[in-house]
C-alpha cells in the first residue's frame, strides 16, 4: 500500500521544438484543450502517445489537466482502465493522487471507473488519496457518495 505517485520529470511547456505527440501530451498535462485539439488537426498526432513515465495522455491529463480535457480524450476512445504503466496506475490513481476530486467523480460516476482496481502495489485509488493529503476525495471513494455532474 506504499505506492509513491511519480509526475512526470518530463513535464514541459508546450515548445515547438518537441515533436507533435510530446507537444500533445504536454498540452492534456497542462490542460490546454485548444492545444491539444490543434495539435490533433496536424493529422501526425499519435492519441494513445505514452510518455517515458509510462503514462498515456489520459494519465496525464487526469493527474494535472483539466476536467474538460480528460473528458474530451474519453470522448475520443481512451480507456479510463488504461494501466500501460509499470506501476499500473490507472487514471483515476493518478486524479486522486492529485486530490483531482471533479476528475475522480467523473471518472467513476460517469465513466464508470474501478474505484477499488489496485495499483502493483496494492493501494486503491481512495489509498492514495489518503497517502497525498486527500481525506475527504478519499472518503468519497471509499462511499457511494459520488454524485457526478
């Protein structure tokens, strides 16, 4: 139940000498959802881009992104169960590693999200919640109390 949440040390500004696909994850991390849907105009945007981290776009925007962003990915195909990294964190893990309490409601209210699927090693998103300072996000995972929008 000791997982510690790494953000990516890639995080970055969006910056026309990074490729398309890293301006594109870059712009889900920071919310930027104008950017990010520019980018995907471009035609050579790769949306299930994984960054070295091991998080997807989705992961990225669930963790430090805006809600209008991740719903837009969803919007797009990307699996809220994604768990492409070794830590196999799911966006929800990341959201509430963040106290991201509207990402983590929308997640599971509407996305239908696992709110009890466990990382490698074995905390629950409400676990981490808890661990990063959430309690009340913690407890709202912990309950049936999720009211989505």
């Amino acid at each position: 139940m000791g997982d510690s949440i790494h953000v990516a040390s890639d995080a970055f500004i969006i910056d026309a000498s990074l490729s398309h696909n890293e301006q594109f994850y870059s712009a889900c991390f920071q919310g930027n959802l104008a950017e990010a849907k520019s980018l995907l105009t471009l035609g050579d945007v790769d949306l299930h881009f994984t960054a070295s981290n091991g998080w997807n776009v989705l992961h990225a925007a669930a963790h430090g992104g805006s809600l209008e962003t991740v719903k837009f990915l969803c919007s797009k195909g990307l699996d809220v169960e994604d768990v492409n990294n070794a830590l196999r964190q799911r966006p929800l893990h990341l959201a509430a590693a963040a106290g991201r309490s509207d990402v983590c409601v929308w997640l599971v209210d509407i996305m239908n999200a696992d709110a009890g699927a466990k990382t490698s090693g074995g905390s629950t998103a409400a676990d981490i919640a808890k661990q990063a300072g959430y309690a009340e996000l913690a407890g709202l995972l912990n309950g049936s109390e999720l009211t989505g929008e």
